[in-house]
C-alpha cells in the first residue's frame, strides 16, 4: 500500500481527495486555534478583574503581585499591561508556570520611576528566588527561572522588595 493510498484510508476518503481533505483539516485546525486563542484571552481577562481586588499599598505605591494561568510569555505581558494600564500608578508583579519553568514580568508605571523604581532589578531579585535571570527596562521587565515551586515565594517576597526599592 502506497503512502498515498493509506493516508486516504486515515482520512476516510479517496486517494484523489487527500489534498481536499488535507486542506479542510488544516483550515478547521487553524480555525480551533483562533478560537482557542480568543478562549485563553477571555479567561485571562476574567482572571485579571478577579485579581484587581488583590492590590495592596506599599509604601504608599499600589503593588499586584500574583500568580496566573497565562498560556504564554506574551499573554503574561498583555495580562501584566492590563493591570497597570487599570492602576494608572504602581507596580504589577505576575507569575506563571510555562512548559514546567517559572516565569515572572514586572511592571512599573512612568511615574513610579521618575521616583526611583525599576522593573529590572525588581524581576532580578524576584528571579534569584527561582533559581534564574532577567531583566528588562524600568517600566517593563521579564525573567526565568529553573525552579517552578519557589515561584510562590518568589511573589510574596514583592511587597519586601518593592519597599527596600522605596527606601534606597
């Protein structure tokens, strides 16, 4: 049996069809991701209001600092943008698990670093605790790490650093 001849048997149809098989699969494919995709937003979203009930002051600075279900890097950038956008002033600190890794971005609003707070070392010291690195630019900055379970203590150790970067 050719290759030809037992990929149609897979898709149930005959050997001249494949190729119109093929391509309705690959549409219905790319289809299901699209919605997918819009699925992960609206969750993400809802998450996102559920946990704007969580900022707490620090220092006098409003600080987010939570682990959420993000399904990737830039979805946890956008989530990370929606809250600061929502603060107007403060601070945004959120973690995830991505493919078995901890993964933290921080944010900090234009008038919280004219006064002297940086992303950047904010997800450094956060990224020590998980075992990696980041960096970034003041008001925007990322990181990863190795040990997924300390990404917890990892979060709560934000209030800490936030009020040793108001100090300094």
């Amino acid at each position: 049996m050719s290759v030809l001849q037992r990929t149609a048997a897979y898709l149930n149809v005959a050997s001249d069809e494949v190729d119109r098989k093929a391509l309705s699969l690959l549409g219905e494919l790319q289809s299901a991701r699209k919605e997918i995709a819009g699925l992960q937003e609206k969750l993400a979203r809802r998450e996102f209001e559920a946990m704007l009930d969580h900022v707490q002051s620090v220092a006098g600075v409003s600080l987010l600092s939570a682990r959420v279900t993000a399904p990737s890097m830039d979805m946890l950038r956008e989530m990370t943008d929606w809250v600061r956008d929502r603060l107007g002033s403060g601070v945004v600190v959120l973690g995830t698990v991505l493919a078995g890794r901890p993964a933290l971005v921080a944010a900090v609003t234009p008038d919280l670093v004219e006064r002297g707070l940086d992303a950047g070392r904010l997800v450094r010291g956060l990224a020590d605790v998980v075992g990696g690195g980041g960096g970034g630019k003041p008001t925007l900055a990322q990181a990863g790490g190795r040990d997924p379970n300390r990404l917890d203590d990892a979060l709560r150790q934000a209030p800490r650093m936030l009020e040793d970067m108001m100090a300094s």
